[in-house]
C-alpha cells in the first residue's frame, strides 16, 4: 500500500492550522508565542501585495519570499500539500456529483483578477485580503463558525446541568479543559459574519461543477503560485494523458482540463501517481524542457489589468473618513495601515474587552473587513498588546506595554445635551471613576449650581484633559446612558 504523502501533509498542516487558530485568543496570558499569522507570513499574495503597496522589504513576511523560491523549485505544491482551505475542500467535496464546467470562469479570469489585485496594490490600494483563500477560511471561522461552536457547547452544557446538577461534576473537570482550552473566550458575533459566510458558501458551491473548482479558475494566491510554478523543475511525466488510459482526467482535481498537463495547474497532490495502474507516472526532476500546456495570458490582458487597477484604486481611494472610526492602538498612519491590514479579523477574535469590529464602509470601500474601535460595545484594556501581537504584517504596531499605554486612539468628548450633570443635574461620575490612565484623563470640578427646585447644591461637572486622554473608550463604554452616551471617543477634534 502506498503513503500519500500529500494528504499527510494535508492532515498535518490543517492540524496545526486549526491549533493556532485556537490558541489565537486570550488564554490567561499576555504574550502569545505562536498564533495563527504564521500563515499569512508564509502567504505569496500577501507578500507581493505588501511590497507593491509598501515598497518595502518586511522581515516577518520572510516565509512567504522563501515560498517564492520554493515554489520556482518544486511548483505549485502549496495548494496541494499546505493550504488549509484546499484541504478542507478536498474533505467535504469527495462525495458531491459533478456537474458540466462553468465556462464563464474558464480560461483568462483567473489572472484578470489577480493582476487587478496587483495593480490596484501598486496603486497604493491594497485589497488582496479580501480575496485572499487563507484570510476567507479564517474570517468565516472567526466571525461565524467558531463562536456558534463556543456559544452551542456552552448553552449545551449549561442545559444538561440544569437537569442534571451535581450527577454531573464527575465530567465537570473535563468540560472546565475545554473552555479554557477549546472555547472562545468570549461569545461574539460579528458584523459581516453572514457575508463571509456567502464568500465561504460560494466557493464549497463551485465545487459542485468541478473539483478545486475555486483553486483552478479563481483563487488569486493559487494563480500566482501556478504562474510562479510554471518554471519548476519538478515536474510530473509524462506530460500528457496516456493514449491507452486517460484515467489521470478523472483522478487529477487541477491539472488535466485537455490532453497536455496544465504545469500552472498542477499541485502536485501526486494522485495520478498514486493511481496509476500501468506505473507510468512519476514526479521527478527534469530541468527546464517539457510542455507546459496553454497559458491564457497575453498583452491585452495585461494592459486591460493594468488599466482596471488604476480605476478601481482612484475609485476605493475616494472614501470618506469618519471621525468615529477609530484604529487599533499604535495606529496613526490611515494610508500606510490600509496597506498592510490583510483583513484576517485576528485582531478582532483577540481583542480582550471586544471592542475590535469589521468595518462596513465607515471609511468608504477600502476599509471594508478593516478592524475598527466601537468603545459603545468595548474598549481597549490599558495594559493589553494582543492585537499588536497577532498581526501578520504589523498592521497594528507591536508595542511594549508601557509604549502601547501612551498610544493615542482618539480623544473623549462630552455631549452636554445628554451627559447627566449637564441635562439633569444629577451627579455623575462613572466615567471619571474607569478612566485607566493614573492622573485621570477625565477630571471634575465642583460648581454650585441650583436645582429644578431652587435649591443649591454641588454639582460635580466632569471634563476631559485632552492632552492626557488616549482615547481607550472605557468612559462611552461604561456609560449608565442607554442608547447614545453622554461621552463619546473622536478619531480627530470636532
């Protein structure tokens, strides 16, 4: 019986791709050694996208440049040995029937696509985590799938115990290991959770017209691999299908749309190998002669690329900044930190008091999936570096604590209209007393004022010091305002 090695690799990498989602979250500790942005940093797309953007050499995306190299050596084995949403769609399609191809995305589409993406980074736009396989799998995860897990098994248990009580404290250590260890923190859904889950949807979909159906004709990390992956030497032979056989069309999930093998196609997944029955098929390395089979790419494509790109970066660069729309901490350049988000949501899945969410079009189209502050559902933990810590690109700046605590979000403004002191005379004094930072940002004086009934008394008027406040949202936060707070948090002055 013959190993399959790729779909032990396959098995492994998701293994560990779904450990470090995991252990992505806040588990009692403040430093988090390993996380999930291995992946990104090992991610062609993401790289090439940085760089074109950045113009820049980031040492943490050093992976994904050896990636590069390895896939001009050995091909486009990512797709078919690592990457987590290939192997998951290889796990749950075996068994869907085929239907005939789609042909409207057959063909040139795929590196329309890619090189619009490209050229739109290049343009200072990058949108390459919207598209990107790896950031699609992990935002699905992070805004859908993974808290309803958290959410089901703890109303589950929460249930069994309350008809069962104490029966079940024999099992009760074992469910405390899994919420420390398994569970997500905190149970929250996230905006855009249901279009990541129609992107998500979508793609499993395509798989119903074809195998890998959305890694042959769509997936703009696999094109670039594949293009990259045409001047390997190792390649499979013999390049064609057998005069006598023909089997490897059906056995092959990428490669074999025609009679010559698609090299750009190919993941190397070694099936056809596997399969053989007559033993013909072998991978080896062969240097730089052999076909290729057809490479749809041509002038036109290119220029038609080129000049997409350069409309849709003037168009997403016309977006609107909000004075709402706070950043992440550390985060003071708009431009440079749109760049480089590739719009994973780890920031938001880490973020210990839940004040990290999707944006909609806060700051127009381009900063869709781009993590904003929302201080009314959360704010930033004074002494908390998490989000810093997961970024891929560094996005959001790694900050020691003590540099981190002096970052400037935004800056706490009292709205006298609703605030209690000013519209009710009534002392309040919630947000003076959570402000973290220790000569108080917020700081209040007495006045004597008259009640509605004529009456003096001492009035406790809060106001910010805006040269101390950073921002952090703890004061919208803890509000006993219902509705719209009597103090709120704004990116610039108003």
């Amino acid at each position: 019986m013959k190993i399959n090695y790729s779909r032990l690799s396959q098995a492994v990498f998701f293994a560990v791709f779904i450990y470090l989602f995991i252990i992505t979250d806040y588990r009692g500790k403040d430093e988090i050694n390993l996380a999930i942005n291995s992946f990104f940093r090992a991610d062609l797309l993401v790289v090439i996208s940085h760089f074109l953007a950045t113009f820049s050499f980031n040492i943490l995306l050093l992976p994904g440049y050896l990636m590069l190299v390895a896939t001009i050596f050995l091909g486009r084995f990512f797709c078919g040995w690592i990457c987590p949403l290939g192997t998951f769609l290889d796990f749950i399609t075996v068994k869907i029937k085929k239907r005939a191809p789609l042909k409207t995305i057959k063909g040139s589409f795929k590196y329309y696509l890619l090189l619009i993406l490209l050229f739109t980074a290049l343009f200072n736009i990058n949108f390459a985590g919207i598209l990107d396989p790896i950031a699609i799998f992990i935002r699905v995860l992070t805004f859908l799938f993974y808290p309803v897990f958290g959410y089901t098994v703890k109303s589950s248990w929460g249930y069994l115990y309350s008809l069962f009580g104490d029966k079940l404290e024999f099992i009760e250590p074992v469910y405390s290991f899994i919420k420390l260890n398994l569970l997500p923190f905190r149970d929250t859904f996230y905006p855009l959770a249901f279009l990541s889950f129609l992107i998500f949807f979508l793609i499993i979909f395509l798989e119903r017209y074809e195998k890998r159906n959305w890694c042959k004709n769509l997936c703009p990390l696999g094109t670039l691999l594949g293009f990259f992956g045409r001047f390997s030497i190792f390649k499979r032979l013999p390049g064609r299908l057998c005069s006598d056989c023909g089997d490897c069309k059906e056995i092959c999930p990428t490669a074999f749309d025609q009679e010559i093998l698609n090299e750009e196609n190919c993941i190397k997944c070694m099936d056809c190998q596997i399969n053989c029955k007559s033993k013909r098929v072998v991978f080896t390395f062969t240097g730089l002669q052999g076909k290729k089979g057809n490479f749809n790419f041509n002038k036109r494509l290119f220029i038609t690329s080129a000049l997409s790109g350069f409309f849709f970066s003037n168009i997403f660069k016309g977006g609107h900044h909000n004075g709402r729309m706070l950043r992440p901490p550390g985060v003071t350049d708009e431009e440079d930190f749109l760049k480089k988000c590739v719009r994973c949501g780890e920031c938001m899945k880490i973020c210990l008091k839940n004040a990290l969410y999707p944006a909609y079009f806060e700051g127009g189209v381009y900063s869709l999936y781009t993590p904003i502050l929302v201080p009314k559902k959360g704010y930033c933990e004074y002494n908390c570096t998490l989000c810093g810590q997961v970024c891929p690109t560094k996005a959001i700046p790694e900050l020691p604590p003590d540099v981190k605590k002096k970052k400037v979000i935004g800056i706490a403004y009292f709205d006298k209209n609703h605030c209690l002191p000013f519209t009710k005379k009534k002392n309040c004094i919630v947000c003076e007393e959570h402000c973290p930072v220790p000569e108080k940002a917020i700081k209040i004086r007495k006045k004597t004022e008259k009640d509605y009934n004529g009456k003096d008394i001492i009035l406790l008027e809060p106001y910010v010091d805006d040269k101390i406040c950073i921002g952090c949202g703890i004061c919208e936060y803890v509000c006993p305002l219902e509705g719209k707070a009597g103090i709120e948090i704004y990116r610039d002055a108003v």
